[in-house]
C-alpha cells in the first residue's frame, strides 16, 4: 500500500499530521481506512489554503516533552557526554515550562546575557549549540515548526575570548599524582601520560588497551575519528598492575564494577590537597600538550595525538617552543647566510674578470 506524506497509523486508526501557519496540527481521522483517511487529510488541506484552520486542534509540546524525547535520542548515539546531560538540564530549568512554540529569538537572547554573569562565552555557546540541534530534530520529529527553528537559529553565537591555557611543570604533577586518591590516580596517570580527554578515559575498555602493540585505541573520538594513542613505560606498567574484573569491560571501575560517571569532586579534593587553584581536569590534556611542545616535537604530532580535527587548536600551544623556533630561524639563517655569500662571491669575481679586460684594452 502507498505511503501519504502526513498520514500514519496509531494502532487500527490513521492519525493525520499538517502544518498551519508555522505551526504543527495533529489529529486523530477516526478511520480504519487509509482512503477515507486522506480524504479527512485532503479536507484539512483545504481548509489550511483558506485560512479555516481551527485553532483547537493545534498540538503544542512543551519544551519538557522535547528535552525528554532529545535525552533518550543522544544517550543512544556514540558521541554522547555526561556534559550534554548536563547542558540539557541547564536548558530545562530555563525553558522546560514553556511550550515549545512560546520560544522566540528575544527570550534565547535574554537568557543568554544571563548565562554570561555566571559562564564564560564558549560556555554559553556550547549550551546555544545543543539548544539549536535540540530544535533541529524537532522539527524532523514533527513536535516543533519551522517558524520556531528560524527564531532559535537567529540567535548568535558570542565572541570566544577565553583561550585559557592553564598547565602543571613536572614537580606539580607528580603532586597531584601524591594527593590524589586510590581510584583517581591510575585516572590522572592516564590523562597526564596521553592528553585524552575525560570522558574517553572513563569510557575507557580493556579491549582498547593493545598493550602488544603498545597503543591505546580510541574508535570514536570528539571528531569521529579513530586515533591511536601510544602506550608509554609509565602506562605500561600501571595497566599491567591494575586489577582487571572479568565481570566488567571498563578499565576504571568502582567497587560494583560500574565505571565512574565523574570524578569531579575527588578531583577537587586532590588539587586543593595538593594546594594548586585554578585547574580543571582539562587542564591535565593542556599539560601533556605543553611538555610535548617544550620538549621540541613537532606541533602536527601534537595535532594528531590530541585528536584536533584542525591545526587551529593545537596553535595555542605554539608559543610554548621559543627555543624550537629559534633553532628553525638560525637554520633558516644558516642557509641564506651561505647562499648570500656564494652571491657575493660570484658578483665580485664578475667584476673582476670585467675590470681586467678593461686594462688589457
């Protein structure tokens, strides 16, 4: 049988889906038959050109309904975060009372200049971005209008001023490492020893551990890319010692064998131990990015050890490797100074031979 654009089943009965002025009409035919089914559709239609529509039988979701039906979507999808759980239940507390058609251009805006006492702009931008795509799969699960897509997407994103770039010298990490607790510290060993980020370390399995290869293997990064991590002495030796429960796929694991959702609190509690301010987690892949560039590699290794799908990103560290610059400019300086030279050479022994053949005349 034919497929109708706006008519479906629910159970035995056609149900009929439309939009009127921007905005999402549903509603039940009452018929078995799909033929007098789009009849009732073909009806609506009519009314629709006409302008007739009854406001009675718009469906309106609220913005609740949609957070909830986006959740279930992105926890099944292998990109998912624990910190888009946490963006969504930011945008909730907002806007979950409103119905989502209530959402406009000037209300998002309002709430962003909020959002900006309290974040900073690449923080307020990464929450806009899920609240866009929020919106986008409404508009492909039929529960928001293109009309509203438009207004949410009129928002800008804010200017990122924060390039924050805080890092450990070795005497700081291996304080860390000492204040660390029991759990914590094979986590931050990891993090310090190959720049991953939080959630691929927690997400980690054995089965991504080629310690006969000496790699780690992340299949699904940030950017959808495979990335091979080299496995260090330091890493080799802590893996080989860490108890590996047959019951659990996970590396980092609590005593049910569940892996760890977060360690921001005893993370917190290592770093004031350890009497260091301002450092996040995060900062831990800044810090292995740091010593790399100061020890001389090369910053496209960097680039393709972190995982950066750009250059870009990896430029913040390039102030790090003044020394290595130098020695490139010196090179450089080598090389024009010898061929600057041969120039001379050659321009003064043309004007000898020219100033010789004058006197021979």
């Amino acid at each position: 049988m034919r497929k109708t654009k706006g008519l479906y089943r629910r159970g035995n009965v056609y149900w009929i889906c439309y939009k009127f002025k921007g905005k999402l009409y549903r509603e039940s035919t009452g018929k078995v038959s799909q033929k007098e089914a789009e009849y009732v559709l073909a009806c609506r239609r009519k009314e629709n050109d006409e302008g007739e529509l009854p406001k009675s039988k718009m469906i309106d979701y609220k913005f609740a309904e949609l957070a909830n039906a986006y959740s279930k979507w992105a926890e099944r999808q292998k990109s998912y975060a624990a910190s888009k759980r946490f963006m969504i239940k930011q945008i909730v507390g907002v806007f979950g009372n409103l119905n989502v058609s209530d959402l406009n251009t000037q209300m998002i805006e309002q709430w962003q200049s909020e959002r900006l006492n309290l974040n900073k702009p690449a923080t307020v931008n990464r929450v806009l971005a899920c609240l866009k795509h929020m919106f986008t799969k409404a508009v492909d699960w039929d529960m928001a209008s293109e009309e509203t897509l438009k207004q949410v997407r009129k928002v800008k994103f804010l200017k990122e001023y924060n390039k924050r770039l805080r890092y450990l010298d070795v005497e700081g990490c291996q304080t860390l490492i000492d204040c660390c607790a029991p759990h914590l510290k094979p986590i931050v060993t990891v993090a310090l020893n190959t720049g991953m980020r939080r959630g691929e370390i927690l997400g980690l399995r054995w089965e991504q551990v080629d310690l006969s290869h000496g790699f780690i293997l992340l299949e699904i990064s940030k950017n959808g890319e495979r990335r091979e991590i080299p496995i260090n002495t330091t890493l080799e030796y802590l893996f080989k010692e860490m108890p590996h429960s047959i019951e659990s796929k996970y590396v980092f694991v609590d005593k049910d064998g569940k892996p760890y959702k977060d360690v921001k609190r005893s993370f917190g509690t290592a770093i004031r131990k350890a009497g260091i301010s301002d450092f996040r987690f995060h900062d831990l892949r800044h810090t292995f990015a740091s010593h790399l560039v100061m020890a001389g590699i090369d910053l496209i290794s960097v680039k393709e050890l972190l995982g950066h799908k750009t250059i870009t990103m990896t430029l913040r560290y390039s102030h790090l490797a003044p020394e290595h610059k130098r020695k490139a400019v010196n090179t450089l300086d080598k090389v024009l100074r010898n061929d600057q030279k041969e120039i001379f050479s050659s321009q003064s022994g043309s004007h000898f031979e020219a100033d010789s053949t004058c006197c021979l005349s």
